[in-house]
C-alpha cells in the first residue's frame, strides 16, 4: 500500500469511528492509528473540508454531517416519496426558455425528471447527480458550477461555486435546506450557506421545497427567512401550526397533498 493509498485508508476508518461514536478525542485517534496529533489534525481538516465531520475543541464531532444533513446516499434512502411528490409539484412552476437553478440537494435531484418535459431549458447546478441526470438529455443546455468537491454532499462548493453562480442569471431557483427553525433556513456548512445565497442572488424568482422533517432538524448557520421566498412547497405532514406561522409572516406556503 502507497503512502496515499495508506492515508485514505486511514481517514476512512477515522471518519467511521468518529461517525460511530459521535465524538472521538485528538488524542484518543493518535493512539488509535499509531500517528502524531499533528497528523490528526491534517486528517480532521481534510474530512471536515468534505463535509464529513466537524472539528471541536479536542476532538472531532460526527453530528454536523451525519445527525442533522447525512451523506447523499443516507438522504436519498430516506423520505423519497415526500420528496417525489414535493418535485412533481414544483415542475409545475416550470416552463420551456427558462433558465433553471438546481441546488445540491436530494429533494430537489427529483426535479431533474421532469426537466425535459419542458425543453429548451438552461439547468445551472453545483450537484454532481443532477449534472450525471441531465448531461445526455436533448434540449437541456447544462451549466456546471465548479469549485472544491465536497465527497459528502456529491457537488461542488465554497467561495469558487459561489463565484462561479454570481456570472449568471436565472428565471428560477429550486432549492431545498436542512432545516427550518423560526421561519428561517439553517445548514451546518459555511460553504452551503455561501454557495445557496449566491444562487438566491441569482434567481428572478426563488422556489423552496423541505419535507415535514426540516422543521424537527437543527442547524448552525442561518441561510435566510422564508420570506425570502417566492413559493414554500411542503407536504401535508408539515405541522399545521408551523405553517401557520409562516402564512402569519407572510410567507407563501403550498401545502403539497398526498
């Protein structure tokens, strides 16, 4: 085995047992793998650059990644229906000569189904599932947004996705969040935060969709009021009285049925 070849080995192994765990000490993983703390310290900025896990004073935490966003293969394993029926719903807000903002998420990776059923259509994106979806489809004319690749989230993020969506302009936006606290959007990334507000700068008209569980979820970094939304799409097992402090703040919600 290589020295590369050895070092991911050894962060993959790190990232599961601090995802196993929930918190693993500096100290702890040193002993644990035979290396310096130094060496550590380089593997938890690599994992945490990735989205994987967040470092903490002492140590390093699994909740940010895994409790409150999950990886893509754990998102897209859960609530798929909701989420099908939340993307049939906002390809109604679709029409051919658009241009199309798509963000990173699974709820919104069902919208690219429906897309070319409403060709010509421009799809801008920093989702690498939404680019593989869409890249042989006629009549959509595919934008990729570049930057660093977040393994956990598959797309691209950070100052340069952000950059890179401020060249541009578009019709709509769909966008979806981890979580919804106060009638304001939170994600546990800095860099989502960065990349979605320069998406919603972008956008002539912003278009949300989160499933019944966003309002149960926690976050860190606020991303926006939901007020700063066109359209709230959400299922029918959103809290009645969570929806009606949205309407009560002027939000316009569409509760989506079954």
């Amino acid at each position: 085995m290589t020295r590369v070849e050895g070092q991911e080995e050894r962060r993959r192994q790190l990232r599961e047992l601090v995802t196993t765990k929930g918190f693993v000490r500096t100290s702890d993983l040193a002993a644990e793998f035979d290396v310096s703390v130094m060496t550590v310290h380089r593997d938890l900025d690599a994992l945490q650059a990735q989205g994987w896990l967040r470092k903490v004073r002492g140590g390093a935490s699994c909740l940010p990644s895994t409790q409150f966003h999950g990886s893509v293969g754990e998102r897209m394993t859960t609530m798929t229906q909701v989420k099908q029926r939340l993307a049939r719903a906002a390809a109604e807000e679709l029409a051919p000569g658009q241009v199309v903002v798509v963000d990173d998420s699974t709820t919104c990776l069902g919208l690219t189904q429906y897309l070319p059923a409403h060709t010509p259509i421009t799809v801008i994106t920093n989702s690498l599932p939404a680019v593989t979806a869409l890249a042989r489809e006629p009549g959509v004319a595919l934008v990729a947004l570049g930057g660093a690749y977040f393994p956990a989230y598959d797309a691209f993020m950070g100052p340069h996705t952000a950059h890179s969506m401020a060249a541009f302009r578009a019709d709509v936006l769909f966008m979806s969040t981890t979580a919804v606290t106060a009638g304001r959007c939170y994600h546990m990334s800095p860099e989502t935060v960065q990349v979605k507000q320069a998406m919603m700068a972008a956008a002539a008209r912003r278009v949300l969709l989160i499933d019944h569980t966003k309002f149960a979820n926690q976050g860190l970094y606020a991303l926006a009021p939901l007020t700063d939304f066109d359209l709230v799409l959400v299922d029918d097992s959103a809290p009645a009285g969570e929806v009606h402090k949205l309407r009560e703040r002027g939000v316009n919600v569409r509760v989506v049925p079954r």
